[in-house]
C-alpha cells in the first residue's frame, strides 16, 4: 500500500519503488510513476498485458486496442479504453504525464521532453482521445510525474524562444537566470533560461480544456532527488530510466 502523507501530492509505495498522485486516483484505475527501483512494469501483477512504445521526441499518439501490435509503433503518447492493458512511458528528467477520462472510460500515458512540450503533445491526446473515445476534457485528470524541474534545467535561447514565440502564455514557463535562477554558463548568461516543464504542460492542459484544478502534479525534481530518481543531465546520459504507467481496471474487480 502507498505510504499515506496527506500534506504531499504525491504517496510513494512501501518500497519507494513507484509513487502515486491522490489526486489522479480512482477506484477503476491503477497508475504509478516509477522510481528508481522500479526495473520493469512487468513486476507489476494482475496485469493482462504491458505496451510501450518506440519514443521519438514527437507527438505522435499510439492507440492500444485488442489487436496484436506487430513490432513495436513510435510515438510518445498511448491511448487506450480498454481494461487491463498497462501502457506505460519511460524517462529521465522529460515528462511523465497521464490521463484518465473516468466518464468514458479512457486513460493515456505521455513522454514529454521539450520537444514534444513545444509541439503540444498533451493537447495532441487530449484531442485523440475526444475523437476516439468521444471524451470531454472537462471530464479528464491529468497527473504529472517527477520531471527536471526549472531549478536544475537551463536551455539555451533556441529553446527558450521556441517556448515563448509559440505560446502567448510561454514567459511565465521561462525563468531568465537574472530573474529566479543562477545559471552555470558565466561566458553568456543572457543566452541561458530556465525553463519550467510542469508549468508548460498545466498550461497546456488548461488550454486544451481541462478544469485547473483536475490537474496535478507530484512536484518532485529528477536532478534534485538524487536517491530516488535517474537524471539524464545530472548524470551526463548515464542512466536508466523510470517507467510511468496507467491502467483501466475490468469493471467488477477490486
């Protein structure tokens, strides 16, 4: 059973291997957001079947259904309506994000890096899941997972700008080092910012429908806690990866 904290957003299992977020669970759902020891989702049991994906940085969304998958697809976002599948995404500082639609039912898991951050991933599947399921956002949670926060993720200007020219709410993701951060580059710091990956993603959940209060988020940094996460930039790509995922449950089980 997760530990019960009720002052954190989050619950972490009794062996610290995965975490939970309150405010995403749901009888009819199981979903976790792996730490570092959590090797595999197929630990996990009473689980018909584990699905992944081939992520590619874009945003493409992946729809799971009962057919067989030949080879494995690419895409950095799943989407199912059917019980007992777990599909999952993996990272190390990028984005975990998951969705569940308790009104259909429907639930999906996202991997967004900066990449499938700028090119709006989350609205990508919120959209996909309307069309296919015929979900209404104002029906959906989102949960977001440990990430790279703003303290420990400087960019450079190309992403920085492609964060404030594409969306009108983009500055307040971007934290110009003179303004909340120190920066590590003292050659120029006028060419570095931080940028805040939950704040874009919120943002771009809102804007693609959901109330703000449905979505949440653990407010765990990967670089900061060293102990329970893997951080591709603190540790200069020499990491394994957390493995994220969501599941609906079959209706009439516990």
């Amino acid at each position: 059973m997760p530990e019960t904290n009720e002052s954190a957003p989050y619950r972490w299992s009794a062996d610290h291997d995965y975490l939970t977020l309150p405010g995403l669970s749901d009888p009819s759902t199981v979903h976790l957001f792996g730490g570092r020891s959590l090797v595999s989702a197929a630990d996990l049991s009473g689980v018909r079947s584990v699905v992944k994906v081939r992520q590619v940085h874009g945003r493409d969304v992946v729809q799971i259904d009962d057919r067989i998958l030949s080879g494995m697809p690419e895409g950095d976002a799943l989407m199912t309506d059917r019980p007992d599948i777990l599909i999952t995404i993996e990272t190390a500082d990028c984005t975990p994000i998951l969705l569940f639609d308790p009104a259909r039912p429907a639930v999906a898991a996202i991997h967004a890096g900066w990449r499938g951050t700028v090119a709006n991933i989350v609205a990508a599947t919120v959209r996909a899941m309307t069309a296919a399921y015929g979900s209404n956002p104002r029906t959906m949670r989102a949960g977001i997972g440990p990430t790279i926060g703003p303290c420990c993720y400087e960019v450079g200007r190309e992403v920085w700008d492609r964060v404030e020219q594409g969306f009108s709410y983009g500055q307040m993701a971007v934290h110009p080092p003179d303004q909340a951060f120190s920066t590590k580059d003292q050659d120029d710091p006028s060419d570095k910012a931080h940028l805040d990956l939950v704040r874009l993603n919120t943002l771009q959940l809102i804007e693609a429908g959901l109330p703000p209060t449905q979505v949440v988020a653990s407010g765990l940094c990967t670089a900061c806690e060293r102990d329970h996460f893997y951080s591709y930039r603190r540790d200069a790509g020499r990491v394994g990866r957390h493995i994220s995922g969501i599941l609906l449950k079959r209706p009439g089980t516990s």
